[in-house]
C-alpha cells in the first residue's frame, strides 16, 4: 500500500456516501475533499506511480492509451481507497472513506468531484459507463478492514473478496464492453485468486498492521497460532498451510482463467496479464517454499512472460454470449 501521513483531517459525519456537504465543524466539501490523500495532481501521480510495483501490468503497453488512461484512473481510485484504508490514522479512515463515497456520488449526480483521484474517473464513467455500486465496493471493503481483522472460515474471506477484488474485474469488463454474466463469473474467480495471492504473499505484513487473513479455521487444521506468523521464518506448520493456501488458490485461478478464450482485441490482451501475473505470483511462493514471513516472495519478469503467453493462447470456447 501507499505510504502517506495524513494529518489535521475534517471528519464528515454520514456513512456510506452520506450527506455531501455535512461534516462535524459544518466545513464545505471542498475542506473535507482536502484531507483526502491524493488531493493534488503531484500526489495522484505518485499513487499512479506504484502500478509498476503490482503483481500483474495494470495498464500493459501493448493496449492503447485509451485503455491504458481508462485503466489507470481505475488503478488510483483503488489505490487510493486502499491507502486511507491502511495508512490513515485509524481515527479519520472511516471519515474519509466516508468522504471519497460522497465525491463518487457526487460525479455520478454530474457534478465535479473535489477528489483529483475522483474526478480523473470522470472521463472514463462518460465513455464506458462503469455503475457506481464496484466503486462504493471497493470503499466497503475498506470500511470493513476498520472493523474486521480476522476472518473465522474461507467462505467469510470469500466474502470479503467480494467487496475488495471482484468489483475491479466487473470494472475491467465494463470498460472493454465485456460485462456479461458468464464472463463476470469468471471474472470473479480471477479476482479472487488474485486477492488470495496478495494476501499469502504479505501474511507478515498484514500481521504487523493486525489483520490476519489466513481463515481461522485453516491455522487452527494445521497447527498453526499467531505467534508461528510472527517469526523471522515459516516453520514446518506454516509451509504446510501456505502450501494448502497457494494451492487452492491456483485452482481458483484456473477455474476462472478460461476468460480470456471469451474476449478478444486488447480485452484479451489486458485480462491474459491479470491470469499471468496470479500464476507468477503463485509461483514466487512456491519458489520461496512456501517461506512468506523471511520476506516478501515478488514474481519476476522471466516468469511473467511465458505466462502471459500461457494465458494468451487459452483456447476460445462457447458461452453462449456474443464476443
């Protein structure tokens, strides 16, 4: 996540979007929008900057800048929602987040959007006609990381998923014309995978800011306690689980990747190198042994590209919807 102090930020009073304009001292939404990390244009190029740093290419030269604009303004809301979410001091994340929501109600009201993050999406809802609902998700998810630090089953991180992956899929649909139910099923699974990838990489990470997303349930089948997490290096118990963790989420992955066969042009492109980056993603902690506390395990590029080859010839099949 982006690292960034906030500081001396106004506190809106709504929830979920709320009421634009409220906040505790009555300040105009241009006060509250200010708290906002990002609010300058240097500050959403510096959010921008971190696409290199994901696990798969955001915006992929070989698209055109069209999509690679559409992409990209995406990729900094997401970011920055997840910046408040993790970096805000813990007091003004809920305010925040709460502050976002209503600078996306207020650009789809067709008004201009105080947050530079917010209003760079301007252009790109006019031409796609991305809905709101995956963008107030995405908030959710953070919102929820306020109150949520450990989840008890697999299915309730799955739900959790729902909210903080899967929404930027449908967003990638919709911004190609792909957004049919089949391939949003799909989409899903891709999303998901890919969430479970970034969690298994940054098990240390997650646990030094008090989350652990590893399901209760599984630490508790392999043996493993919260102080296993929080040594130098993964002991026996954790490998295991970390395998069964990788493993599962590969066949997610799999499950899903046959997308890619349902679009063509640039969208097969774009999504062949979300499935690739998973699969090099997966592979680094295999490659590590499953070791994900003595450090970070990163895909590199020799492994990313005969993936993004892999996923690029998935072989087209019917599903019943026009390409």
């Amino acid at each position: 996540m982006i690292r960034r102090v906030i500081t001396d930020t106004p506190r809106v009073t709504a929830r979920g979007g709320g009421r634009p304009g409220a906040t505790a001292e009555g300040a105009s939404d241009e006060r509250v929008a200010a708290g906002v990390p990002g609010r300058t244009d240097a500050d959403r190029q510096a959010i921008l900057d971190k696409a290199g740093r994901e696990n798969f290419p955001v915006a992929s030269r070989l698209l055109p800048k069209r999509h690679r604009t559409h992409l990209m303004a995406v990729y900094g809301f997401a970011r920055l929602v997840d910046d408040i979410g993790d970096e805000a001091p813990p007091d003004d994340r809920l305010p925040l987040l709460d502050t976002v929501a209503a600078d996306v109600d207020r650009l789809y009201a067709g008004g201009t959007p105080h947050i530079p993050v917010v209003a760079a999406l301007a252009g790109t809802v006019r031409a796609t006609g991305i809905p709101k609902k995956p963008l107030h998700d995405l908030i959710e998810a953070n919102r929820q990381d306020q109150t949520v630090s450990r989840y008890a089953t697999y299915d309730d991180l799955l739900g959790y998923c729902e909210l903080s992956a899967n929404p930027v899929g449908l967003i990638v649909l919709h911004l190609f014309g792909y957004a049919t139910p089949h391939r949003i099923t799909l989409s899903d699974r891709v999303c998901t995978a890919l969430q479970l990838a970034e969690h298994w990489q940054d098990v240390a990470e997650d646990l030094g800011n008090g989350r652990v997303y590893l399901p209760q349930e599984d630490l508790e089948a392999y043996g493993c306690t919260e102080d296993d997490l929080a040594a130098p290096r993964a002991n026996d118990r954790v490998r295991a689980l970390m395998t069964y963790e990788t493993d599962r989420a590969a066949r997610l992955l799999d499950l899903g990747a046959p997308i890619v066969g349902t679009l063509r042009g640039f969208a097969r492109v774009a999504v062949a190198g979300y499935v690739a980056g998973g699969r090099a993603a997966l592979a680094a902690i295999r490659t590590a042994d499953h070791d994900v506390l003595s450090g970070t395990p990163r895909p590199r590029a020799a492994r990313l590209i005969p993936e993004f080859a892999r996923a690029l010839a998935t072989t087209p099949f019917s599903t019943g919807e026009r390409p």
